[in-house]
C-alpha cells in the first residue's frame, strides 16, 4: 500500500452560510428528541467542559452544551482515494463481490454495493488464493476457502514500506482496511512537519497500522481497543515491522471509559484517530452505538486535545447517514477552535475498469 492513495479530489464545496429564504416552511420533527438532545436547554455560547458521568450502555450521560465562536472553515464533498499499488489493489468488482490483492493474494469477498457486472473475465477470479463465503452483512459468518493450496492465518503485507501481517480472521476481515491509508499518510505528514514531540490518540485502532505509522513518524502513541486479540496482532505487527523500542502504549479498554477517565485526568493528545464501528462492545460488555455514542465521544475527544492539537480524524463505516451528519457533529464540536473540518468519502478505485468502490465516510479537524 502506498500513501499515493491519499490522492483528494474537491468535488463540491457547500457554503457555509444558511439563509433561509424568506416565508420558508419551517420543518418540525413529528418525533420526540431523544433525551439526550432534549435536555440540551441551558444557557448557550459556554466553553466549559461538559460533565462526564459513567456511561450506561447505549444512553450517554454527558450534558452536552453548544459551543461560543466561530465555527471552523469547511470543505466538504472530498473523495479520498485509494489507488491500486503493488502491496494493495481492489482488481474488480461486480456482482456483489470484490477481488482484491493483498501482497501475494488475491481474495474473493462480498462486497454489497458492488451491484455492477465484474470487468473481468470468470477465468481472472478463480485465480483467487482465498475466498470468503457467507453471510453478506459487514460483520455476518462464514468462513475462508482456499481454492489452490492451504494457506496459514497470517502473511507479510505493507503500507508505505511499513511491514506487518495480513491475517485471515473470522467475519472476512483482513487485518487492515486500505483506504485508511490516506489517513495514514495525511497524519504521517503532520507528524513529520510538526518538528516537535507529538501525542497520538488511536481509538478503535484494531491491529495497529495506524499506531505503527504515527511511531515511526516519531509519534509517542496510546492505542485503545477492546478485543484482546487485536492488541495481541496489533504486537505483533510492531515486531514484524522492527518498532518494538517505539514508544506505544497498548489498552484494552473500551474505548469511551478511556476517554471519559483521560478527561478526568487532564491527560491531552495532539492528534486523535477515531474509527469506531456502528456497533461494537467494550471488554467489559459496554455498548457502543454510534448514533448513541459518538456525540459524545467526539465532544470528549476535544477535550482531550492539546493547545497546540494538529488534528482529529472520525471515520465511520456502514452507517446509513451522509457525510454531513459526522461533518456537523465535527464542526461544532470544533467550535471556537478555528481550523477546518473536510469532510467526505473513502473510496477505493478498481484497476478493471476504474470504478469507484466507497468504503465509509470521513470527517476531519485540521488546525490549519
Ligand atoms: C473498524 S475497526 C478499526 C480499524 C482500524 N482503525 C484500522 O484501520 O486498522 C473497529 C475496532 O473497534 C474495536 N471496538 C469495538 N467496540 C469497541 C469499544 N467499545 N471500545 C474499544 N474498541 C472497540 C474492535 O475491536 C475493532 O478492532
């Protein structure tokens, strides 16, 4: 995989200004708020920090309170591509499935928007090495063939010369998402350009690319996951990719408990990577909704950030919302902190034919 993947397209730019036109329907929702929302009647235009109460699965308890100053500059409608290269390519796709190469290869898996006709020949997909069979949904069952020979669970693949394990794991992950690699290289980039010692912040952070690539950019790293075994994959892969003197500290922890309990600490980061899913659990069973959840996730996150903080990154996949709905939650979260919020699609671009596959939806801080 190559940062080259990092390629942005501008397709559309919204104003930022609303002004409804005179005499306009004023729109009322025919449901309640959910409570949450509703309670959000006190005095706006405060900065303070909210409250952080204990969570209760699914129901947040932070009070959150609109922001005084300026929102952040916008840029919206970006796509962020993710270009075929030798250590990552999606060949083709069609038929709800995808064929991609991972390093040495290729992989047969559903892929549900794939709802075209394949570019290539039938005789280009049985040369798949794997193939993952089952349920089409994100995280449904099923299980991996090997069509030509047995192969074992892991195997050597890269991001930007960066080595670590591809992996076939159950529910047809891969151990890493490719697109994420425009993020990868955009926080290499600030890391770099900084010229000063730089917090990461990586939540949801699975089997650690992401970690890897903010130590080797000289990063000091705190990553947090609530699977076991991804932070055990998540070792290995800084072994296998010789960063085991960086300094990362690994936590298995849910991920909302750690942010609440670093608010409290006044601990701050200068950078914040945050790819939750839309549902996922803590390892002590806490609940992570994302349209429950992640209002108040991002309002902790800034809390956490440092004066001088460079930026913060939400990606979110296999959520029906547009873009907007995590570009608003950012800007104003941001408030007051100048900078931008851009906003967008993670696409990967098929080397059959071009096609653009989307993979999730992107928000991010920069303060630029
Ligand atoms: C979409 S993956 C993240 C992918 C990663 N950013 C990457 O690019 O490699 C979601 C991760 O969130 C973790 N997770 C799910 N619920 C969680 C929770 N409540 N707290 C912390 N991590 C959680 C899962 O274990 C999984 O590793």
């Amino acid at each position: 995989m190559k940062p080259s993947g990092g390629k942005t397209r501008k397709t559309k730019s919204a104003a930022s200004k609303a002004n409804p036109a005179k005499g306009a329907v004023q729109w009322q929702s025919p449901v309640k708020p959910r409570p949450q929302f509703a309670k959000q009647v006190r005095t706006p235009a405060i900065d303070a920090p909210a409250q952080g109460g204990a969570r209760q699965d699914a129901s947040p308890r932070r009070v959150l309170v609109r922001r005084s100053g300026a929102r952040p500059e916008e840029r919206t409608g970006l796509i962020l591509e993710t270009l075929p290269s030798e250590d990552y390519a999606l060949l083709d796709s069609g038929n709800g499935l995808k064929l991609e190469q991972y390093g040495p290869y290729r992989i047969v898996r559903p892929e549900g928007q794939a709802i075209w006709l394949p570019a290539w020949a039938k005789a280009e997909w049985d040369k798949a090495d794997a193939v993952f069979t089952g349920n089409t949904d994100e995280e449904g069952v099923g299980r991996w063939h090997f069509p030509k020979v047995p192969l074992g669970e892991t195997w050597p693949l890269a991001f930007d010369e960066l080595p670590f394990y591809g992996r076939f794991t159950s529910f047809r992950h891969v151990g890493v998402f490719p697109e994420q690699g425009t993020h990868w290289a955009h926080m290499d980039r600030l890391i770099r350009n900084a010229k000063r010692p730089v917090k990461v912040l990586n939540l949801f952070g699975y089997t650690g690319v992401a970690s890897l690539v903010a130590a080797r950019a000289g990063a000091e790293v705190t990553h947090v996951d609530a699977s076991k075994k991804a932070i055990a994959w998540a070792r290995e892969n800084q072994e296998m990719a010789g960063l085991s003197s960086k300094p990362i500290r690994w936590i298995c922890e849910d991920a909302m408990k750690f942010v609440m309990r670093e608010e409290r600490r006044g601990s701050t980061y200068d950078i914040i990577l945050l790819d939750p899913p839309a549902y996922g659990r803590g390892p002590g069973g806490e609940v992570w909704q994302l349209f429950d959840n992640l209002p108040d996730m991002v309002d902790i996150c800034r809390a956490i950030l440092s004066p001088n903080a460079l930026s913060v990154v939400l990606t979110a996949y296999s959520i029906r919302a547009s873009f907007f709905a995590i570009h608003e939650l950012m800007r104003d979260a941001f408030t007051g902190l100048g900078g931008t919020v851009e906003s967008g699609e993670l696409i990967l671009r098929e080397r059959s034919s071009g096609r653009a596959l989307s993979t999730s939806l992107f928000s991010r801080w920069e303060n630029t």
